[in-house]
C-alpha cells in the first residue's frame, strides 16, 4: 500500500516538473529539448498504465485505465507531446487524490488498528517488567498506568478504574469499573492507575479480535469494482466509439484524442470506493464495524431483518426471579450446581446463572467432563454428580419429567420469562425462572429500523413457543419462529422470501450457522461470543440494538452518495465528450476540465463521512444523566416487587397482619416512590419536553403520575380504614383490585420513561 502510494508521488513529482520545465525551454526559445522533456514526463505514467493493466488482465479483471492509456499514446503518436504531458500529469495527481481520499477515508478504522498496545507492565518477584503483550499469561497481574491501553482481556483486582472506551465504542463518555468488573483490552485508563489479573493471553483478547476483523475487512475487495467493471464494460467501447465518429467527422484525429482525453472513467473508479469506505469509517466511528464494501452495499438494500431473541432482543443480564426445586436437592444445591457447570458455557444465560450464584455467596466447583449443545444445554461431572442444564427438551433427554415442570412452564409463558432446567444424577432436580429483560433501546431500535425500510422482522429463538410470543407481541414483531435448533435458524434464513436481501442479528454460537448464511449477519460483538463476531459481516462493537439502525442508515446513505457521484461524474464526462467531440475542447485544456471532474466527484464521495446521525428533537441528555434516572429507576425496584408480593400473599395472609403489611408498603410508598415521581414531573418532564419540541409531550406521562399518586392515595385510606381484626373477604379482593393495578401502572411507567431517557441520552 505504502509503496504505491510513494510511487505514485514520485510519479506526480516527474510529470509536474518536466512539464514545467518543458514549459520553461519552449518559452526559452529551446523547442527541441521542451518536447524531450514533455515525452520524460509521459512515459513513466504510460509504463505504469501498462503495468498495470497487464498485471489487471492477467487477474481477469477488468481495466478502465485503458482509455488513459489510449489517450497519452494518440497524443504521442499525433507528436502533441505536451498533451501527453498535461494527460500524465493529471492521471498521476488523480491517482494520488485517490490515495489520500483512501486514506481519509479509513482514518477511523486505521486509527483503531494503531492503537493496538505492543507491551505490559508485569509485576514480577519484587518489581515491575515490561514485556511485549504476546508474552502475557493468563494469571498475570498487570499494572496499567495513566492513559496506557489496557493490553489484554481482565479482572480489575486493586484500585478502580476509569476507562476511555470511545475507541472501541464510540461511546465518548468514561466508564466506572471496581474490583472484581471484568475489563475488555483496548479501553485507555483516564484515571489513576490500577492492576488487573490477565484472563487472556493477547491474541485470544478482545481487541486482538477486533484488529483480526478489521484487518478482513480492510482487505475485502469493495464492491466498487463490482458496480464499475459493470458499468466500465459499457464506458469504454462507448468513448472509443464516439472517438472514432468524431475522428471520422472531421477527418482528423486530435478530435478523436480530444474525447478521449475527456472521457474519464475515475468517477466510477474512486467514487464508489471512496463513498463506500468512508461510509465503514462512519459507521466505525459509531461503533459498527462492517467488515467490507460488499457488506455495506447488500446492507444498504435489506428488507427483512431476523433477531435472535436471548442476547439480542433481550439483554442477557438476567435476574432470578425465582427457584423451583425438588426437595431432596433444595433450592441453594440447585443453583450452585447448575451455576458451576454453567461457569464453562459461553451462553449468555451461562453468565447470568453464574453471577445470581456468586451474589447468593454460594461457592462454585470446577465441573469436569463437559459436553455443550449450543442453543440446548451443557452436561458434565460437578463434586462427582451428573449435572444436566439446559432448556425443557435437552434435560428431558437425560432425566424423567417431574409432576411440578408443566406449571413452570405455563408460568414461563405467561410472564414471557426464560426457563432453565437442572437434572442431577438422572433426576429433574429444579427449574430456574430468569426474567431476561428487553433491552430498553430494543423498542426504539425497531421503530428506527422499520422508518429506515424494513418491511418485515421476524423473531428466531431457541426458547419456547410461549416465552417467545409474550416477547414477539410485546415487541411487535411481525413472525416468531420458536424451539429452533441453530440448523432451523439456518434454514428459516434461507427460506426468506426474496427481494431485498436479509439480516440476521445474533449473539451465540448457535447463531453462527444463521450469521453466515443471511446476506448480512450481524453479531452482538460486545458480549456476544467470538464464533458469532467471526461469522458475520457486521459487529456491534457496543452492547446497542439502536447502533444497528444507524448503521443501516449510514450504510442506506452511503450508497445513495455513491450512486449520485457516480451520475455526476459521468453525467460531467459525458457533457465534456460531447463538447470535445464537436470540437470545442481541444486535448490540453480537455486534461485540466478532465481533473476538475474527477475532483467534484471524489468530493463529493467524501460527503458519506459527513452522514449525520439519526434523532429527532431538539437536545440530549447526557449519558450520566441518563444513568443516574436508570440507577434511580433501579434502586425503587424493590418497591415494585414489595406491592406485587402484598398482593400476591394478601388471600393467604392471616387477616391480623395484613394491617401491619400494609402499613409498612405505604410509608415506602410515601417515603420514597412518590417524592421521586413528584420531582420527575415538576423538575425533569418539562426539561425533556423542552427537548422532545412539539406541544407539550409529556402530557400523557404527567397524567400517569396523577393516577399513580390517586391509586397509592386510595391504599392509604384503605389501610387507615382497616378495622383491627383485618379486612373481611371483600375488602381483601378491593385492595388486591388496587395493588394489582398500581403494580402493572409503575411497570410500564417504568419502562416507558426508561425508553425515553435512552433515546434522549442516545445522541450524544
Ligand atoms: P436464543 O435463540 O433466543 O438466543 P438460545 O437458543 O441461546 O436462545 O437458548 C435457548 C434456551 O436454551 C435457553 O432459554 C436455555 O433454557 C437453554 N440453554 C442453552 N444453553 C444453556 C446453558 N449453557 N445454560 C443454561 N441454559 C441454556
Ligand atoms: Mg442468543
């Protein structure tokens, strides 16, 4: 690459000076050494031209530089050698504007590449080494220092951090990790120093991977070449043609120079790749990698979108809700020993399972003998018992079912909630119900992306019917194929009916099957596994769903900037052929139009690094102001759970402490919901009206406010009303009536603030 581009400057350096000095001898009065000099300047660009079209039509590939070539050698033949001059000046500054519109172009992908760290700071007996990153071992403890890249994959273990992701997020923000967190390689540390202990060795990090993925997708041939050598083998035997008539016409061939010199095929030379790349850069600098032009170009034109559903649509960090368990194990033995089997799983329920057993303090063992079904479940030897965890179907194949797994399935169903099932030598010893939330920017993601043309999105998932359509209808989606094994997921992709191509989004190996197959497969690279980032055409480098709308919209863009520059450039070219042909342009001042030409559309290429992002409205919130009104949300959680277990318990409470339960809900209510849903409405709706624009848009979320306040009004009065011996049958069914409502009022009041924060803090 560096060569050429050398070369070529050597070359644009020649012709410059010998025309000049070419220029300088005929005014000097010395034609004979002017020509000389003009015929040194051409004849590198015409050996280069040849070379490289030789080297191009060995590769069967198809050469525009022909017509260059064609024209520097009429001009010579004609004896107009300062034509030639003017021609091979202006094909060496055009090949050296696509060198630095190529290279602009990739900045931002370039410049994560060079940030890859080269050495750590290893603590060894006594003192501190530094050793190149590929001599790290998982077990090391690293130091890293003030505004050092963070050299492999970790956990922090002394001092908390303050990492700069932007580069591999486009997250602008610092981030916040404390002991324990695990930290990705290639964040920068923005605050003081801290160690981490190595649990990878660099090439199997994070950031080694995603330099694997942009090396690909800098090598990937763009589909420039594809759309030009299409329209290429139609724009050379026109030009030669209307050089041959006008040649013919005026009996004289500078007319038939005089067009080719004109005719430039650079706008369908550089303008696609120039658009194309600056488009992987935009998208780059967001956080999306596309791994190459072809992508970008079959992106631009999808129309049905799968979503693998645990991981994706969801967010995979989910919470126990709540054991179910055969007595002879009990609850607490369930959970650790699923969670110590699933400590070698790469699922995103793995990781979950795994941390709800470390916060409940219970203390894993290492599992041996492990067999994983991606998509099903793992088995293996934990403390010497066979230990099966998986979905209902995978257990059911190693142990009998039990008398309590239908009503836990039907429970799954109802809440949308995920199951996970746990046989222990041979017996259905427990289920774990996981409420695996829909990310909150999941909603907002789906609308953008209907508005940026996709007609149809369909959900595939390996979990079942029911948990999967509660999900489907919650979202909108408009199909939901469930229980699919990753070979079902590939077939349902490519059964999709055609017209306009399909993306698939997934996160798990069991996903990478369907990643490869879809026109463009999209992984959830930030958690997602690396069999899936490796499978697919695009990653999301940041934990987003909404990332993916933007970056279809920027790959939509792009591509309507290609095109437009392409019908500039040759729209121009074809209006200067015509004139040259007529006569009206002679070959000199044909080479300079010729450049400006090529100038425009190589300019107006670049726009796509320019694409403005996606959002309405007026302003953004800041990303820390918008986790703290999520940290908010999450600290009042408890409270919700507290009126849905008043309710739940109140028919089966003895009636002389209800009273005592209830008043105990309402002062948390009083002490801390309602202040909090007061402040929202008087301190930050107006603010975010002010953001949103339009007549007030807050309106309907203030009107919630009210009937929450009305509903947590009436339970005071209700419990102030209870008589000592506590409420009789009726009363009781008339506070279930209230908490009940109250509860589903504040989930969605919940979730529907939440979404709007997340698409306000999204702009920044
Ligand atoms: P999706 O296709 O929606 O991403 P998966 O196919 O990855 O879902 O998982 C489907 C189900 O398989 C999960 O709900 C879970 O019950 C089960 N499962 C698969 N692998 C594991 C594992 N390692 N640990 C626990 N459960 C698992
Ligand atoms: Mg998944």
């Amino acid at each position: 690459m560096d060569r050429r581009r050398t070369s070529n400057l050597l070359l644009c350096a020649n012709s410059a000076l010998t025309l000049a000095a070419g220029l300088a001898a005929a005014w000097g009065a010395s034609p004979r050494l002017a020509q000389w000099l003009w015929i040194t300047g051409a004849l590198p660009v015409l050996a280069a031209l040849a070379a490289g079209l030789i080297s191009r039509i060995l590769r069967r590939d198809f050469g525009l530089d022909v017509i260059a070539l064609l024209s520097i050698l009429g001009a010579l033949a004609l004896g107009e050698n300062l034509t030639a001059a003017v021609i091979a000046l202006m094909f060496a500054t055009g090949q050296a504007l696509e060198d630095y519109a190529q290279a602009r172009a990739r900045k931002e992908m370039s410049a994560l590449l060079s940030r890859a760290p080269r050495t750590a700071n290893r603590y060894e007996d006594g003192g501190i080494c530094q050793v190149p990153v590929a001599a790290v071992n998982p077990g090391d403890r690293l130091l890293v220092r003030v505004g050092e890249i963070i050299p492999v994959d970790g956990i922090i273990i002394s001092g908390s951090a303050v990492l700069d992701e932007s580069a591999l997020t486009g997250e602008p923000l610092p981030v916040r990790r404390e002991p324990g967190d695990t930290v990705r390689s290639g964040g920068t540390n923005a605050a003081g120093p801290f160690d981490v202990l190595a649990t990878t060795s660099a090439a199997e990090s994070t950031f080694a991977g995603i330099v694997r993925l942009v090396g690909t997708a800098q090598q990937a041939k763009a589909p420039a070449a594809r759309l030009a050598d299409r329209y290429a083998l139609l724009f050379v035997p026109l030009s030669l043609a209307v050089a041959g008539l006008a040649w013919l016409a005026a009996r004289d061939p500078a007319r038939a120079l005089a067009v080719l010199v004109v005719a430039t095929p650079c706008p369908l030379i550089l303008a696609v790749p120039v658009a194309v790349v600056s488009g992987m850069s935009r998208c780059a600098a967001r956080g999306v990698l596309v791994k190459g032009g072809a992508v970008i170009e079959r992106f631009a034109q999808a129309r049905s979108l799968f979503f693998d559903k645990t991981g994706t649509l969801t967010g995979g960090r989910a919470r126990l809700v709540s054991i179910e368990a055969d007595p002879r194990f009990g609850s607490g033995e369930v959970l650790r020993l699923a969670a110590s089997l699933d400590q070698l799983s790469q699922h995103v329920l793995a990781a979950a399972i795994v941390s709800c057993a470390r916060d409940r303090g219970q203390p894993l063992s290492l599992p041996t003998g492990v067999e994983e079904r991606p998509g099903a479940g793992i088995t293996g030897t934990v403390d010497g018992r066979r230990v099966v965890v998986g979905n209902h179907a995978y257990v059911l194949e190693f142990a009998a079912d039990a008398e309590w797994s239908g009503r836990f399935l039907q429970r799954m169903g109802y809440e949308g909630a995920t199951g996970v099932f746990v046989a222990i030598d041979g017996t259905m010893a427990g289920a774990l119900l996981l409420a695996d939330e829909i990310r909150p920017d999941t909603p907002r993601a789906l609308r953008l992306l209907r508005k940026a043309g996709i007609e149809r999105i369909v959900m595939l998932t390996g979990d079942r019917r029911d948990t999967a359509e509660t999900i489907g209808a919650v979202l909108g989606v408009d199909a939901v194929f469930a229980e699919q094994a990753p070979a079902d997921k590939l077939n349902a992709i490519k059964a999709s009916p055609t017209g306009g191509t399909a993306i698939m989004v997934g996160d798990g190996v069991n996903d990478a099957p369907a990643l490869a197959a879809a026109d463009v497969g999209v992984a959830m690279g930030a958690r997602g596994t690396a069999a899936s980032a490796e499978a697919a055409g695009v990653v999301l480098l940041v934990d987003r769903l909404d990332r993916l709308a933007e970056a279809l919209h920027i790959a939509r863009r792009t591509r309507a900037i290609a095109v437009e520059s392409v019908a500039l450039g040759m729209g121009l070219s074809l209006a200067a052929m015509a004139v040259a042909a007529l006569g009206y342009l002679p070959p000199v001042e044909g080479a300079v139009l010729q450049e400006g030409i090529d100038v425009v559309t190589i300019v107006n290429a670049l726009r796509a690094l320019r694409i403005a992002p996606l959002r309405g409205g007026r302003g953004s919130l800041d990303a820390a102001h918008a986790d703290r009104l999520r940290s908010e949300h999450d600290e009042l959680g408890p409270i919700l759970d507290q009126v849905r277990n008043a309710a739940d318990r109140l028919a089966t409470l003895p009636a002389a402490t209800i009273r005592n339960e209830l008043v105990e809900l309402d002062h948390v209510l009083h002490d801390r919901l309602l202040p909090h849903e007061r402040q929202d409405d008087s301190e930050l709706y107006p603010r975010v009206a002010h953001m949103l624009g339009g007549d007030d848009p807050m309106a309907a979320m203030s009107r919630t406010h009210r009937e929450i306040l009305r509903l947590a009004r009436l339970l005071h009065r209700m419990t102030e009303d209870l008589p000592p011996e506590g409420p009789d049958t009726a009363a009781v069914r008339d506070l279930q009536r209230v908490l009940y409502g109250l509860d589903a009022i504040l989930r969605l009041h919940f979730a529907q603030e939440e979404e709007i924060y997340h698409s306000l803090a999204d702009a920044a």
